[in-house]
C-alpha cells in the first residue's frame, strides 16, 4: 500500500519541453550553451512557488510574456498568452500554468514581462478579543493611494544549468518567486505598493521534484476509460491518465466525472507527451462551481460552525459573479460533506467538520450557486504552505513535535506560535535528517508545507507537516 500523501506544492508550468517553478531568490548566473535549432520541436512546461510576506493574503500579477534565448538566434516564447498568477497562495506548493511547443535546442537564458500588480493584505485587530473581530482586507492597485506599481516590468535570468529541448522528451522551467523581497516596505514596516520582481529560476524535467504537480484544478470536459481531459489556462487542454495505481477521494472513479465536474489533480507530466499521470484525483465540485480560499473567521469560534469568512483566491468557472480576491461569508446548513484532500480515510470526518473549522485554513467549496450566493455541498481541507522561525527548545522528539512562528498570511491568524506534528511519512529537507536536526540555541529558519488542523481540547490550530525544510535565508 502506498502510504498516503499528506501535503502538495504548487507550481505553475509552461509546457514546452521546458518546465518552470518558483520560491524565494534571486536571480543569478549564467551558462553558455549551443545555438538552437529549428528542424525539430520539443514541449516545455512552466510552475512556480512562493515566498510569503506576513499579512499579504493576496499578490497578484500578469505574466505578459516569457521567452527563453540561446544568446545567438531570436527569443523563443514558452508562454500561451497572459497568465494571472496570485503568487501568494504558492509557499511550498506547484500547480501547472501552462504547456507548449518550441523549436529543440539549448537554452541559457530567460526573459520575463510583468504588468498590473495587485497586493492584498489583511488587516487584523486581534484575533482572540472576545468577541473576536473579523478580519477585512486592503487593496492597492494602480487607483489606489498608495499605488501598487513595478519598478521594473521586465526581468532576464541567466541560467545555471542550460534548458536543453529535444523532440523526444518533455522538459520544464521552475521559478521561485519571492514575495517578501519584491514587495517593498517603508521603514515602518508599511506596505509602499512598489514592487521589484524577485524570483530564481531553473530548468527542471519531469522527474524532478520540483516539476511535480502538486495541486491543478480545472474543469472536467471529456472522459475516456482510463482518462479524461480537462480545461486548463487559457483554453488550454490538458489529458490526464489514470491507472490502478491512482488514488481516487472519496471513493469517487472515473465513472463519476462529467461535464458538470471540477477536479482536483496531483501527479506528474508524462516525459514523452506531457499528459498529467495522476496518482490522486478528487472531484471537488459536481456543481459546475468552485472557489478556493483562506478562511479568515470562524462563527461561532467555538462549537458548531453557522458561517465562516473565507478571502476568496480562486474560482471556477470565472465570470460566475461570486466575488474573487475578497472576504466573502460562506454559510453553513449542517448538510454539507468535508473531505481532507490526500487523506482519504475514515478518519477524516472526526479531524475536519463543521465544528473543527479555523482561520488559517486553506479550503475550498462546492455547491449551486444562484445569483452570487452558494449553497454548499463540499467543504475540502487543503494543504498549505509557511514560512516560518523553528522554536528553540522546542523540539520534543518523543511527542513528535516541534514549535513554529509562521511568517505568514496564515501565522498572523494563529495565537502565537504553532504546533507542527511530524508523521512517519513526514519529509526532511534542507540539510533536515530527522525531527531531531530541529536543535541548537539559534532559531532555525524553516518551511512547513502540511494540513491546519484545529485541536479540538484547546480550540489552537495545529499543522500536521507533509515536509519540513530548512532554508537558507
């Protein structure tokens, strides 16, 4: 049995015989590489990830453009379009952006063209008055005052190591965007609405860890026996294949999809064709309607839950008319299914229910919408990212835990430092050999990627660690 998967990335690809992901950096050094050639095609993809600035629940930017050089011949572009990426949702996880077809060769550089950046941050009074206060939001655009703008809208990378695309297999490009250095602040710690792209990036294949995709949700549009296809960015269609070996939630098969469904999808590109082979699919909307987000409040924050507040990051399909990249309160009938997504047991329902709900939690819904207004019928508990200061002293290798001040979006809705619960599947990374490395009397820099969880005995959420990463800065 394989054991089960606790916690995802998100990245964004590009396909294209390259692929593309991203976390915090900056951008850096340079190869040379030969001269690409055009009589053959080779596929490359595109993900990312992020680095998290405390309070910013929401970044988010245009990718206008991005191209990939050999220093002799023309740019080639690796990307279809404009794509809208909230960068701030990505600490630690991958989701596909895109894939395409360029002309086989090496690779040494990449280009990348920004416009109309968004910042949402929260604004919190305190979150353990009594009564608590429900969090709201600010934006800064290029209306506002002050205005968020680029200091620089274009951006080239030199590669470390060359994109090498050949027709024969499928390649991508992984940047890290990191979010708390290219949003600028004043000597205050106040948000200016400058913002200065920041990101590394690095030519990864499908086997790589960083090319798999950990979280893609998209649009169901036609079935088959052992696969079906889904709308992705764009237009885009993407074939997901499946087999024994893919873990479905819920119970659910492939027999369950229509043209009404939204799935849910983890797994890996094909290096050949760059099809998705999905090794866990969950259908989180039958109803033709989705949104993911961060809930922000929870009421009552005791007992059973009547509505919570939930800072809406994404939705499917767009134009439904529910408010994106706002606070909306999502009500609670008592009729409504919850799933853990990668945890598919009969445990679930004693670990995440309607009484179990707390801020910090990254969730999506499902159900009819009627005129901006949804009734729910799934509730999916989904996995996170944070950054964050390991604890000193804190480790307690018997107890298997550690203590953990999140940095981010999320740790400013937690009452101080968090408890992290390390599993037997929990992985170690980072120069990390075990929960025993989380030692010393330094703090310890670190990224937690897991579930939130709320204990039920002291109301506190908790996170139960998928990986455990020690970062360099």
């Amino acid at each position: 049995m394989k054991p089960k998967k606790w916690l995802g990335a998100i990245a964004g690809v590009v396909a294209l015989g390259v692929g593309l992901t991203g976390c915090g950096g900056s951008t850096s050094s340079s190869t040379s590489g030969s001269g690409s050639t055009t009589a053959e095609n080779g596929q490359v993809f595109v993900n990312g990830t992020d680095a998290p600035l405390a309070s910013v629940v929401s970044f988010q930017v245009d990718i206008t453009g991005m191209t990939v050089s050999d220093g002799v011949n023309a740019p080639i572009s690796v990307l279809n379009g404009t794509q809208t990426v909230d960068f701030a949702r990505l600490d630690g996880l991958h989701t596909l952006l895109d894939l395409n077809t360029i002309p086989a060769g090496t690779y040494t550089s990449v280009n990348m063209t920004f416009a109309n950046p968004q910042i949402v941050y929260m604004n919190v009074t305190n979150p353990q008055t009594n009564p608590p206060t429900r969090p709201t939001v600010t934006t800064l655009n290029a209306t506002t005052s002050p205005a968020a703008s680029l200091t620089t809208s274009s951006v080239s990378v030199n590669l470390t190591n060359p994109l090498t695309v050949s027709a024969d297999a499928v390649i991508g490009l992984s940047f890290d965007f990191d979010l708390k250095d290219s949003v600028k602040v004043d000597g205050t710690g106040q948000i200016t609405g400058a913002v200065t792209p920041t990101f590394s990036i690095k030519a990864v294949t499908p086997a790589d860890a960083d090319a798999y995709v950990d979280d893609f949700v998209a649009g169901v549009t036609t079935t088959t026996t052992n696969s079906f296809t889904v709308q992705g960015p764009h237009g885009h269609t993407f074939t997901v294949n499946v087999n024994d070996q893919t873990e479905w939630e819920n119970g659910e098969t492939i027999a369950n999809l229509s043209s009404s469904s939204i799935v849910e999808i983890s797994g890996t590109l094909d290096k050949t064709s760059g099809a998705i082979l999905a090794d866990t699919v969950a259908i989180v909307s039958q109803a033709k309607f989705w949104a993911g987000g961060l809930i922000t409040f929870v009421d009552p924050a005791t007992n059973t839950a009547t509505d919570f507040d939930l800072y809406v990051r994404s939705v499917l399909p767009s134009g439904t008319g529910f408010n994106s990249e706002q606070i909306s309160t999502i009500n609670l009938t008592g009729n409504e299914a919850y799933f853990i997504y990668w945890w598919h047991n009969k445990f679930t329902n004693f670990l995440f229910n309607n009484s179990l709900l707390v801020p910090g939690q990254h969730v999506s819904i499902a159900g009819q919408l009627n005129n901006g207004a949804v009734t729910v019928g799934r509730v999916v508990l989904r996995n996170e990212g944070h950054n964050g200061a390991w604890v000193v002293g804190s480790t307690n290798v018997g107890a298997n835990t550690f203590q953990f001040n999140s940095d981010g979006v999320a740790g400013v809705l937690f009452n101080g430092p968090v408890t992290v619960y390390c599993t037997p599947f929990t992985k170690f990374k980072g120069g990390l050999n075990g929960l025993a490395s989380l030692t010393g009397s330094a703090a310890l820099n670190v990224r937690v990627v897991g579930l939130v969880l709320k204990d039920p005995t002291s109301g506190q959420a908790v996170l139960v660690a998928h990986s455990v990463e020690q970062m360099s800065n």
